[in-house]
C-alpha cells in the first residue's frame, strides 16, 4: 500500500534528515504535491506535535538537540515548496531559528527560494520582512532571517524590503567585514538606510559611517534631512529619537533648513524627549522674531519637566530675545515660566522680571479649587488590566533601590499592590511599604526618587486619605537627616502640589525645622513652600473631617465546603503534570493555609496535584493505557528532586516495581539521614532522567535500599509507599481510597462509601484504606450500623511480605466510625527537642506492616510540617513547627475543626504584637480564624492566661485595638463569645494596668450594640467581685459600664 507524504516526512523528521526532506518534496508528483499541500493547510498543529513526539521518541539527548535544531528547516522547506510566497513566508517558523550554530536547512531553505522566478521571491522577501517577532526572537533569529532575504533579493533583485523583523540585522549576509563597507556596497541602498533609521535603528557605528557615505555618493545629505526631520515627528522610542538628533547635529544643521520653521519646532519640542528637545532648542530660539512666537516657544517650554530646557530658554530671554521681541513680551513670557513647580526656579525667574520691571505685576496667588481627593475611594486597576502583569516579576526592595526612572508595567504594579489593598479595607502593603522605605533611608540605599514617583498616581487613584500621612512621616524622617536626601526637594515640591487637598494634615517637627531655617537650597525652599501650603489650607478644627470606619470585606468561604474535584486530563495533560517541578508545590505552599487576595502565594498552584496526579494515572492504567503512560514518564529529565508521589511514579516506569522491591523498601530501607548523607541538591547538578532512576541507586543490590532524601521524613515515606501499594494494585483496582474530595485535606464517610463501591470485588491497598481512615471527617457514630462487612478486602500480597490474611474493610471502617474516629493527640518534646504525638487512632498503624516503622511505634516525630499536615488534615495543631517562607502559613486557618493551645496562643500573638508578623496582613488573619469558627474561648483563656506567656501593656493596649477591629465587622458574632471570655480573664487578674481599661471600654461600648450579649451568671458574679477588688478608679469605671451593659440596663 503506497505511504502517504505524512507517513513518508514522520521518519525522516525523527532522524533530521533535511536532504531526505528536499528529496521527497522533489519525488512528488502534481496530485501528491496537491494533496501534501492541502495537508499543510490544514494542519497548523503538526509542527507543535512533532516537537512534542520528538521529546518523548529521541531519547539521546545530543540526537534530540539536532533534531530540535533541523526541525524548524524541515517545515520552512515543505512551506516554500508546497505553498504561494506569502503563505508561505507565514509558515516559515522565523522565531524557532538559530543564529548559531549554522544548519544544513539554511542553505537548502536558501537554494530552493532563489529558485523560484523572480515575482515569487519578491513577493516571499516582502512578507518575511513583515514578520513579527519580539526583541528575544530576533536576538535568537533575526540574523537568520536577513541572511536569507539579503541572498535572495541579490539573486533576483528584488525591491529592497520594507519589515521591521529584516532591519534587527540588517547587514547579516553582508560579504564586507565593516558596517561602512558593507552598506555602501549593498544595491538596496539608498533605500535601506531610510528603512533602517524608520524601523528605529540606533547604532552609533551608522552615525561614524554617515560622512563616507555622503562623500561616496551613497546616500545624500539633503535625503538624510528630509528623513530625519520627517521621522522626528512619528511616535517613535526615545533611542531613536536621540539617534535622529545627532544625525541632524553631525550635519551641521541650521535653523533655515528646518522644514516647517518654527510650527514644526514647536510641535517636536512638546512631544519629544528631553534631551532631543535640548538639542533643537537653539533652532527654535534663532526663529523667534515676534511676541506671538515667543509665548508659543515660552508656553511649550513651561509645560516640560526638564529643567535644562527652562534654563536655556531663560538664558536668552535675558540675552538676545529680549532685544529681538521687547520688554513688555520678555516680561509676559517670564510671568509664564514663573508658574513653575519647583520653588527655587520659579524665584529665580522673578529675579529676572525684576532685573527687567522693578514694579511688575503680581502674580495671581488665589487657590485653585481642590479636586476632591481626600473623600476619593481607592480603585484598583480592572481583572483585564492586572492580567497584563500576570507574569511580572516584582519585589518592593528592589523599586526602591533601583536607580533611574522606574518601567511603567513596574510602576503600575506597585500602584497597584497599594490601592488594591486598601480598596479591600487592609493597610499592611502601605504599612510594609513605610516601614521599608524608612529602613532603606536609615541605611543609605533607598532611591527617594522611586518613592516620590509613586505619590501622584497612589493620590489620583483614590488613596490620598491612606497615603499622606505615610508620605508627611517619610519626608519628616528625610528632612531630620543631618545631610539630606538628594532628591527631598522633589519630594516636598510633589506633597506641596497636593496639601491643599489634605484637610487634616500637619508638618512634622523636623520639616518645620527645615522650613524655619535660613538657607537657599532647594530643600529649604520647597520646604517652606510645603509648609506655607499646610499651614494656609488647614480648616478649623470643628471643620476638619473624620476618617470614616474601614469597610469589611465578606466572610471567606469555608474551606471544609470546598470540593476539590478530581480534574478530567487527558494522557497528554497528565503526562505534562508529571514533567512539572514539584518542589516549590509540595514544600513552599501550605495547603491549609488562606491567604489574602493578592498575596503572592495565591499564584501557586495548590499541594494536592500529587495526589490528583495519582488517582488519574491509577485510572488510565485500569483502563489499559500503562504502556503508553510508562513510556511518556520515562521520557522526563527532572530538574529537581521529585516528592514522594511522584517519585513512586517514576518508580513504577521503569517497570522495577513489585511485590518483592515493595516490601524490600517497607522492612529493608535506609533514609539520607541514618546514613549520614547530605539531603542537599546541588544547584550546579539536574536529578535526572526517570529512565535512569537516580534516586534509588543501590536497587540492584542485596543490601539495604537507599532512600533519596524527599524520602527522609516518615509521612513522606508512607505517601510514597501508599503511592507503590495503588500503582501495583492498579490493573485490577482503578479507584484510590484516600485522595482528598475537599481542598482542606479531608474526606466524608459518603464519598469513601462510594469509592468502595466502585473498587467492588477488586482488592484495595491497606496504606490506601488507613491514610482515608486519618483524613476520614468526624462522623456520627450511630452510621456505623450503615456500613456492611463482608464486601471489600485487602490485597493479601500486601498484607504481609510473604503473603497475608485479607483484612474486612467494611469492619475496620465501621469500628473506626463507631469508636468517633481519631480524637485530638496528645504531644510531647522528646530529648532531641523535637516533638512527638501518639498518632494511635481507633485502627492503630500497626495494623499496616508495611506502614513506617515510626508509625508502628503509634508515635511519630513531628519534622516535616506539610507531610504531617497532608497525612493528618484534622489537625493541624501538629504540624506548628517547621520553618516556612511566608508567617501567615504558621496559622493554618484554612485547616479543618478548631485550633489547639499553640495555635490559640499564635492568634493572641498577631493581635497584640502585628510588627512580629512581617509581610502578613494580621487582621485578616485574625478575622478569618473567628468567622471560621477556629477559635475556642476556654482555648483561648487558657492561652491568654498561661503563666509562661506575659503581655506588656503596648501589647495589651494593641489587643484592645484589635477588638475593636474584630468588633465592627462581620467576625463580631463569632469574636465576642472569645473576647468576652478573655476579657472576664482580665478582669480576675490581681494586678490591673492602664491597658486594661482600653480592653473593657472596648468590651463594654460593644456590648450595648449586641442585641444579645449573652453572659452567664457566673461570669457576671466574677465580674462584680473583680470590680470589688480594683482600685485603678478609671478600670474600675469601665467595668462597671461593661456589666451594665451585659446586664442590660
């Protein structure tokens, strides 16, 4: 049966074979050409897969690197030959080539284009020319591209090509060594000069080479004006512009050769850089010979930031100008340039009305009407906008230390991360941006520029109220400098532009001092302009407006009612799952902890993938597709060192994985750490390929198996060995027991009931069937009676090395069920300073052989805090040590049930001392571990009232303020029950002190507004007899308004 073309292109792809490739586009006759050029129209998805195939059948790496190379080459050669010049300059993949090294395909791709008549390669030249390609393609490339092209159009001479993508190298396949040698000598001349300076062109190299050219003939100096002049007014990037003036400055350009005369300086000037605008001052200055032009000159000159051009312009004012235009004109366009932000220029300026007209008008001081900012809302940029900067990378310390003028997408997200916070009702991005900043000037390395540069745009979007103060406090710790910050004075200058719209504001005592002084810097006057502003605009005191409350965002949503569906992937997403890094999924993103929306950890993907990943794998090997899973698995080099699950997969690829190796790792197996080994990576090194197994290096011995270091911990192993048990079960069991249906880690007695269902008479694995018992929700005990014995069984071979007894599962689940399940463990420090807990549940460990020797012993090591959080979901309270990259993961609120007594305690902590709690947003914390129903009050009290822990009276009169946050949002139902405890906690002390009284003014306001403040008797008669006791008169008083209002008077 004849092979079609695809069938016969597959090989020669898999080999790199481009020869073979032309020879077989040249075999083809007219109805094989039709029908493989139809083939190649339709199927735009062909080159993507064929990379894909490569990866996973050229298993040699160098072979793989060599087909990657040819790969793009073989579709460039079939896009030439089977299609018209513009489709096929589109199919041409441009971006995939490689400037160095240089491949065979180049020179075939080359000699079959230069074959085609002439019409046809001009056509093809123009469209590749026109492609696109980002500024990383056409370093990669672009040289590729323009040698092709410059070959072709010398074969065919062909009109020189007008694309951007040819003029990124725009001498590539130049035969001349020299940039001035090569152009002068290329036949698109001088039409590609034009081309190159329109495209944006900047190398300093054109500009040494322009006057051999001219002197040569190649291009004319009056083609070069008319170019650059008519460039100049085109939207163009800074660098080309700045290239453009110098080519008019190493003409030697005057001002009567300037098209357009002044109208056209006037309209470049406003819209062009600073420095280019500098430079075509002069010209505008010697056209000037009117009073019209001159305020038209003064009035686009005013309206730039640059200061040199104000000087310039000042300059001559003094000087020729005025002689050529008058006094009365010299004086209308000083008083134009004398509204000048920055103080000191604009003082200077009034020196020169003055040295003109000792009696000169006074300028119009009325305040402009205030704009309203102080009572704008903060807004946060749209979903659409925010997606633009999805993948930006951005880090506080770095804008703020970076010199020069940040990027705009960098500027926008900074902006940003501020007034999204605060729309939200959170300070902590603004309180870490102050803290930072002063810490930065406190240490000599912050840009005060970059912080200045943020104000205009935090007020316009609404935050002014939120960011003044932060703003007045910065430039107060500036001015108390002994040597102040060189950039305070456009600082103060930008806060003096905005104080009339602050009400309530006030100068600090160092900007005051500064203002007070005597001095003439820059800093001294905007200084004192800043506080003439402050101190003119300040209303009475009745007037000044009060912070309205901070609004509370809604309760999060529960994540004991999130389900986390398992996904529908197919063999290609699962097997690009498996090839993923894992590392910073596993160990650096806690999945029972929530964040805050916008922190960074929400762009990470959550921990249970691995689990995920393993129940879709069981699936499609139940299903009859191992082989082809193995194969894919096999095909992955890891960077990293894989987690446990996923080590078990690859483990299983390699086709090694039985009953014996199983129960050799179970029993016979030693950890990097008990042989004394370094768990450590090396950065320099990758893992590996699966294929090759690194790390499981001494399979083929007798002896003991050595472990990889993810494989240390002992919850980690019992993920991997639980991972073994299902994959060796999976030909005959499709369904794992134990992967969460809930994103808190846990699952319900219906969801494990239906799982069994499905595993019907197949056998199940007794790691499977304990970790779903230890994530099993607290279940009525009276459903045990819902549960049948008899029906599902255990797999004997892993029961025991040598074979077993089958285990009744439906009995182990309904002894587990009737017993309540596993009830909080008790924990303990051992010698080592490392804490234990007695994991013994209704169904003890012990019952699973092949479970880790540290979960037989039914007590276990607390170390790795994420595995123990994935192995025991419902408690959370036993995985609070381990060091972690974000403090807001160290209170797991999105864990399942209620906290314990570390946890308690934490909570207290972040409300009374928030500093301690770097780059974590404490109130919501806090909030979310109320509203969530974490916190305990007899927890609580006994937390608040442990004798090792003590509270300052800075901490305790925090606490009061945090209550009253707690109080006037969403969380008061939940809070009060807790606050009211601790409160009657404070209440019974011996000794009281001033803070108190804060708490029980707190405690006693709130209680009035609460339709039911619920209070026992008890509690009330404590409260009473702690009032008998006190003898702080202003504590004394508090309390009594508290039981007044508790009472209900």
């Amino acid at each position: 049966m004849t092979q079609t073309f695809v069938e016969r292109l597959q090989p020669l792809v898999l080999t790199a074979d481009v020869d073979g490739v032309q020879a077989l586009l040249a075999s083809l006759d007219t109805g094989e050409r039709a029908e493989a050029a139809h083939w190649l129209g339709q199927s735009r998805r062909w080159y993507s897969q064929s990379r894909r195939h490569v990866d996973a059948l050229v298993l040699d790496q160098s072979v793989r690197l060599e087909v990657w190379g040819e790969l793009p080459w073989i579709l460039a050669l079939c896009a030439v030959e089977l299609c018209g010049p513009t489709t096929a300059a589109e199919r041409v993949p441009w971006a995939d080539f490689w400037d160095y090294p240089h491949y065979r395909g180049e020179s075939l791709l080359t000699s079959l284009v230069c074959a085609k008549d002439s019409t046809w390669a001009t056509r093809f030249v123009e469209a590749a020319s026109r492609t696109r390609l980002t500024d990383s393609e056409a370093r990669q490339g672009g040289a590729v591209l323009s040698r092709i092209l410059r070959a072709v159009g010398r074969h065919h001479h062909t009109p020189c090509p007008t694309g951007a993508a040819f003029y990124h190298s725009w001498t590539a396949g130049c035969p001349e060594p020299s940039l001035t040698d090569a152009v002068a000598g290329d036949p698109w001349m001088p039409e590609l000069l034009d081309y190159y300076l329109d495209h944006g062109g900047t190398d300093p190299d054109v500009l040494e080479a322009i006057p051999t050219w001219i002197e040569q003939g190649v291009t004319s100096r009056e083609r070069l004006l008319q170019v650059s002049f008519s460039l100049l007014l085109t939207n163009r990037r800074p660098g080309s512009q700045i290239m453009l003036a110098k080519i008019l400055s190493q003409l030697e350009t005057t001002a009567d050769e300037v098209p357009g005369g002044l109208d056209y300086l006037l309209g470049a000037i406003a819209t062009v850089v600073g420095q280019v605008g500098k430079a075509l001052l002069p010209w505008a200055i010697d056209l000037v010979d009117d009073a019209d032009g001159m305020l038209q000159l003064t009035t686009v000159i005013a309206a730039r930031s640059e200061k040199a051009q104000k000087k310039s312009l000042l300059a001559a004012l003094a000087g020729p100008l005025r002689q050529r235009v008058g006094d009365s004109t010299t004086v209308a366009a000083l008083q134009l340039m004398q509204a000048d932000s920055d103080t000191q220029f604009a003082q200077q300026v009034g020196a020169a009305i003055r040295a003109i007209d000792a009696h000169p008008e006074e300028p119009d001081e009325t305040a402009s009407p205030s704009l309203g900012l102080w009572a704008l809302s903060p807004t946060r940029l749209s979903a659409e906008q925010r997606r633009a900067f999805t993948h930006e990378r951005f880090e506080w310390p770095e804008f703020l230390t970076e010199p020069g003028r940040p990027k705009d997408r960098t500027q926008a997200i900074a902006v940003d991360a501020v007034l999204s916070c605060l729309a939200e009702g959170h300070t902590y991005q603004l309180r870490y941006l102050q803290e930072l900043t002063l810490s930065l000037l406190d240490s000599g390395r912050l840009v005060l520029s970059r912080f200045t540069g943020l104000l205009p745009d935090l007020f316009l979007g609404g935050g002014m109220k939120e960011v003044w103060p932060v703003a007045l406090r910065i430039a107060d710790a500036c001015a108390a400098r002994a040597t102040t910050p060189p950039a305070l004075a456009e600082l103060l200058r930008t806060l003096a532009g905005y104080a009339a719209e602050a009400p309530t504001s006030e100068p600090g005592m160092a900007l005051a001092d500064l203002a007070s002084r005597n001095g003439r810097t820059k800093a001294h006057v905007e200084a004192s302009q800043l506080v003439a502003t402050m101190t003119a605009h300040r209303p009475p005191v009745a007037e000044r407006e009060e912070a309205p409350g901070t609004p509370t965002p809604p309760a999060p949503a529960r994540p004991e009612r999130i389900v986390m569906a398992s996904p529908d992937w197919t063999d290609e997403q699962l097997l690009r799952t498996l090839s993923r890094g894992y590392y910073h999924v596993t160990e650096s993103c806690n999945p029972l902890c929530l964040y805050p929306e916008g922190h960074r950890q929400l762009r990470k993907p959550h921990a249970w993938v691995p689990e995920l990943a393993l129940a879709a794998l069981v699936k499609a090997i139940a299903e009859g597709r191992g082989a082809e899973m193995r194969r894919g698995v096999l095909a992955i080099e890891r960077i990293t060192e894989p987690p446990a699950i996923i080590a078990a997969i690859d483990l299983w690829a390699t086709g090694r994985l039985d009953h014996h190796l199983f129960w050799r790792i179970a029993l016979n197996s030693v950890t990097t750490q008990e042989r004394g080994g370094s768990p450590v990576q090396s950065p320099d090194t990758t893992w590996g390929r699966v294929a090759d197994l690194p790390g499981f290096p001494t399979l083929g011995s007798d002896g003991p198996v050595e472990l990889p270091a993810a494989l240390d911990g002992a919850a980690a192993r019992l993920a991997f060995l639980r991972a073994c048990e299902c994959l060796l079960l999976a030909e005959q069991n499709s369904v794992v027991l134990a992967t969460p249906s809930y994103y808190d880690g846990t699952l319900t007695l219906d969801a494990l009931l239906g799982r069994l269902d499905r595993v019907g008479p197949a056998p199940a694995g007794m790691l499977d069937l304990m970790q779903a018992l230890y994530r099993l929700r607290e279940e009525d005990p009276a459903r045990s009676g819902e549960i049948p014995g008899g029906r599902w069984f255990t797999a004997a071979g892993l029961m025991a090395p040598e074979g077993g007894r089958p285990a009744d599962i439906g009995e182990l689940l309904r002894s587990w069920v009737a017993a309540g399940g596993m009830t909080e463990p008790p924990t303990r420090w051992d010698e080592s300073d490392r804490r234990r807990a007695e994991l013994s549940g209704p169904v003890p460990w012990r019952f699973a052989a092949s479970a880790p020797r540290e979960f037989t012993q039914d007590e276990l090591a607390l170390g790795q805090r994420l595995d123990v959080l994935r192995t025991f979901p419902r408690f959370s309270e036993l995985a609070t040590t381990g060091w972690t990259l974000w403090p807001i993961e160290l209170i797991p609120t999105g864990a399942h049930g209620r906290f314990g007594p570390i946890l308690h305690w934490r909570v207290l902590s972040a409300m009374s001392a928030p500093e301690r709690w770097p780059d974590t947003d404490v109130d919501f914390v806090v909030r979310t571990a109320f509203q969530l129903g974490r916190m305990d009050p007899a927890t609580a009290v006994a937390a608040f009232d442990d004798p090792q822990t003590s509270f300052t009276d800075r901490e305790l009169a925090e606490f009061a303020r945090s209550w009253g946050r707690l109080l006037n949002g969403e969380a008061r139902a939940a809070a009060w029950p807790v606050l009211l405890q601790l409160g009657i906690c404070r209440a019974a002390s011996r000794y009281h002190r001033p803070a108190d009284a804060e708490i029980f003014a707190v405690l006693a306001e709130h209680a009035r507004e609460l339709p039911r403040p619920g209070c026992a008797p008890a509690d009330l008669e404590r409260l009473r007899a702690s009032v008998e006791g006190c003898s702080d008169v202003v504590v004394r008083r508090y309390l009594d308004e508290l039981i007044a209002a508790l009472e209900g008077e």
